[in-house]
C-alpha cells in the first residue's frame, strides 16, 4: 500500500506564510464546509490507491496548514518518541489527517470560531443597538482571525491560560487582544461571550470537530474498506472455497462470497451515520437564558440560539442544561464501534484463511517478518487492525457510556472525557488503514482451495439427502449420516451411493456430476451482484 494520505500543498503555497491575508469575505457565519463528491469505485487496487491520493489532491485549507505547521516543527521528531500516546508517537504519520480536529490547536480554533461568529450574530439582532452592524472591512478582519489562524494563534492563547487558569476565557481575552488594533471592533469588544457559558462555546466545538473530522478523515477511510471488498468480491466471485462452521467443513462457498458478505454488512452500517444528528446548544449557564433574558427581555433567545447553532451546520437542541447532554456522541460512537465489530470480524476470518492457505501473502523487499525466523510472512496488518479495533472499542464505548451521565444541572467529568474523542476516532483510523494494507497484499492461492475442497468429498452429502427427500427415500439424512460421520469419504464412495439411490436415472447423472468444487449454490451469482447493494452515496455522511 501506498504512503497514508497526506496534504501536501502545491509549492506556491509551502512559500506562502500561514498568516497571509485571506480573501475577506462580506456575510455569512463561518462554519462546517460543504464535502466533495464521492465515487463508487470497485478496484481493490484503485481503492488502496484512493486513501492516499484523495485527501493529499484536496485544497490546502487550514487543516493542511497546521499540518505543514506541524511538520516544520524543528523538535516534532523529539516529541514523537516522548509522546505518551502511540498514535501522537509511533503511528502519527497514519492518523495525522485527525491532528487539525481533535488536538488542543483543533479545540482553540473551533473556540475562537464560535467566539466571533457569535460577535457577527449579535451585530445583526436589531434589538442589540450597541453592537450595530459591522462595516465589510470589520467582517473581513474578523474572518481573517479565523482563516489565518495557526499554531502561534494557539500558543498565544495558551499563554494567556497560564494567567486565567480557564482556557475558555483565554480565547475571550485572545480575541480582545487581536481586535483591539481594529476601533470598530474593540469599541464592542466586551460582547465577546456575551451572555454565554463555556459550555456553549465548548459543545458547538467538539460538534463542529465531530462533524469535519468524521466527514472529511472517517469516512472516506471506511467507504474506501467497502470498495475494496467490492472489488475483492467481485474479481474472486468464482473461485469456490471450502466453508468452515464450527471450525470444521461446510459446503462449499467461494471467495467472492465471503467478501461480499463484509462489504454489505459495512455498506448497511454506513447508512445508519446519516441518521445521526449533531446537535448543538447555546441558552447559558443552566439552558434557561437566564442572562439574556435580563439583559435584552425584548430579544427572541430560543430563535437567536437556534438561528446560530443552524448556521454552522449543526442541529439545534432547545431542552438542555448547562450542557448539550452528548446523547448524539453515544449515537454516533455506538455506530463506529459497530462497524469495528464486523471489521474486526472481517480481519480474524483474513488471519484464518491465511493460516489455511487460502490466500497468499506478497512479501515486501527489506521487510523482516521474524527477529529469528527468516523465512516468516505473518499477516501483522490484519492483526494490527484487530488489535486497533479492541482498543478504539474500549475508547469508543467508555466515551458512549459516561457522557449521557452528569449530575443535576451539570458536573466537570464530561470535559475530560470530551478530550479523547479523537482517541478513539484515531485508534480507528489507525485500524482501517491497516486492514487496507493487509487487503493490498494478499492473493488468492487457488491450489490450495481446489486442495482441501478434492479432500471433502464428505460435504456432498447435503445436497444428495435432499434430493433423496425430493423423491421419497427414507431416511436420507440417516443414511448419509452413517455414509459420512467420522468417515473417509472419497469420490468413489459416494458414487458407488448415488449409484445406489432408487431416483430418475436424470437426477442420478446431475448428483454424479457434483463435486465439492462445483457445490457452491449460488455463491457466484451473489458475489458479482455486490454492487447493486453496496450503496455508499447515501451513507457514511453527516449532513
């Protein structure tokens, strides 16, 4: 597999300082941004290929610039092999795409929007005459803070919490500072977070980092898995392969199949994210609008509020406490960790195959699969994925369980919790990633499954009781049970029983006809029909 997606700028824009001016902009509210068109594609090889050119063809918008930001870092090789976590250590070249969402930079910037959206709103409630409407160059300014925004902005803030010991009035006191080169500006300055607790700027935050970093970075790694089944199954739709339940031989099935299988219970899994809604709250310090409501009685604050929360792409959520009480994070993460349950399903039964022999492993030149044993390829990327999997999960059902939980009208655990939201996402990520590039290096060994089907000759023994029972025979499930159970069973044997069967002499011709290899119903047909299920335009998106 190729390198994992990066965003890597035109040259023009490497030499280009991260705080140029950005092309002002006259109206609108700063919020989620519209998502590029998706394709279906069927090529296993296209898809690989796909998770890491899609993402580095995107524009350089802010998150690749706090990316390049990130990499220009003269200690950031230093950081990596101190970093507690592994996913900001050993794999941060696989989950970086996740840094501009979920790290502290992410949560100030999402902060310092919200802070100065809320400004421009109040700008335009007529009742609130002492903060009249800003003039074009005042709106560019302000939109400038945001677009240009970059690590040094987000330092700075933190430099500030280091007197305030809050990070949430650090960024009021930031924007005060910024705006006060700007009379238009700082004449209103106090109206920063004016009437607002912490928590509204802080739920729209982490809704408006779900909603980009889910959209933009989870997706389009899990439709890339699906398509990559898709192509699995319908390129390997007719070689038949012997089915184990129980561990032991079952009918016959054929590759295809078993792909087919995972890329529709994904696909189905997919289309549930759309149902998911990212709520959002603004209504003050117990969800009352206590302050505002003193302050301007004449305002309409649950249509102020839900005018806001609607501009940035969220949905409005009129019933809460201090906090929006992150129902719709439970949803959501419930869902990931469902899709990691069938994945992590997907990659054992790859191991499994592996094992037997079904699929071959493409050795990579310099890769070592054994510190001992020189000649081990062992499946360490669908192992890896299983192991991510199990971890996200943990992350995923821990965050889902704890936040719908807070006492009364609110207590402090929530927050911490929130700030691991890209750890699960990222331990995901990691595990998708993985899983793609197991995909990419297998090959199916046909030799291998015509092998074990010629050696169970013994899983004929379905369909010729069946038939029996069509034309009357007793006993048939019997008799082949005492033919079959514990028995060496050959092609000879069971001839000398068809040859046997009191039935049209027809239907003893097709049985004879039958072999293991043959057996596999309509394994086929369903595996190239894949597609017409797999539907991944209208899931794996949240609108």
């Amino acid at each position: 597999m190729s390198a994992p997606p990066s965003f890597k700028p035109p040259a023009a824009a490497v030499s280009a300082s991260p705080r140029s001016a950005a092309a002002p902009r006259t109206t609108g509210l700063s919020g989620a941004r519209a998502l590029p068109t998706r394709r279906l594609r069927c090529s296993a090889s296209a898809a690989v290929a796909g998770a890491s050119t899609e993402m580095a063809d995107a524009p350089l918008d802010w998150t690749g610039r706090s990316l390049e930001e990130l990499r220009s870092l003269p200690d950031h090789d230093t950081f990596c092999l101190m970093a507690l976590s592994p996913l900001d250590g050993r794999y941060d070249r696989f989950v970086k795409e996740l840094m501009p969402f979920f790290s502290e930079f992410g949560l100030i910037r999402y902060r310092v929007l919200i802070e100065i959206n809320w400004l421009l709103k109040l700008s335009q409630i007529p009742e609130i005459t002492e903060v009249p409407q800003f003039s074009k160059e005042a709106q560019a300014f302000l939109n400038a803070i945001i677009e240009n925004f970059c690590i040094d902005d987000a330092k700075e803030v933190k430099k500030i919490e280091k007197v305030t010991n809050h990070d949430v009035k650090a960024v009021e006191y930031f924007l005060k500072q910024r705006c006060s080169s700007n009379p238009e500006i700082a004449k209103v300055s106090e109206f920063f977070h004016f009437g607002c607790t912490s928590e509204d700027i802080n739920n729209l935050s982490h809704a408006l980092a779900l909603k980009e970093g889910v959209n933009r970075v989870m997706f389009p790694a899990m439709t890339d898995i699906c398509r990559a089944l898709c192509s699995l199954a319908t390129q390997n739709s007719g070689y038949p392969m012997l089915a184990r339940t129980h561990g032991q031989p079952a009918s016959p099935t054929t590759v295809g199949k078993e792909m087919a299988n995972f890329a529709a219970r994904l696909s189905d899994i997919g289309k549930s994210f759309s149902e998911v809604k990212i709520l959002g709250k603004f209504a003050g310090a117990v969800g009352n609008y206590n302050a505002d409501v003193v302050a301007y009685p004449e305002v309409d604050w649950p249509k102020v509020a839900e005018e806001f929360v609607g501009s940035l792409g969220l949905q409005f959520n009129p019933y809460v406490t201090q906090i929006e009480p992150h129902d719709y994070i439970s949803k959501l993460f419930n869902l990931f960790t469902q899709f990691n349950n069938v994945l992590t399903d997907f990659d054992r039964d790859m191991w499994s195959y592996i094992s037997l022999g079904y699929f071959k492993q493409i050795p990579k030149a310099g890769e070592v699969g054994s510190s001992t044993m020189p000649h081990k390829i062992n499946p360490i990327d669908f192992e890896n994925s299983d192991g991510n999997l199990c971890q996200a999960n943990s992350i995923l059902s821990g965050i889902s369980m704890k936040l719908p939980i807070s006492r009364m009208q609110r207590d402090l655990t929530d927050s911490t919790v929130l700030r691991n939201l890209g750890m699960g996402l990222g331990h995901s990520l990691l595990a998708y990633k993985a899983t793609m590039r197991g995909i990419s290096k297998v090959q199916v060994n046909e030799s291998r499954l015509a092998e074990d089907l010629e050696q169970t000759w013994e899983v004929l023994a379905e369909p010729i009781q069946t038939v029996m029972r069509r034309y009357g025979i007793p006993e048939p499930y019997e008799k082949l049970k005492e033919l079959t159970r514990g028995q060496a069973v050959t092609k000879d044997s069971m001839q000398q029983f068809i040859d046997g069967l009191d039935i049209p002499e027809e239907v003893q011709s097709k049985l004879s006809k039958l072999t293991p290899h043959s057996y596999t119903g309509l394994a086929e047909d369903l595996a190239r029909d894949i597609e017409k299920w797999v539907d991944l335009e209208s899931g794996f998106q949240i609108k």
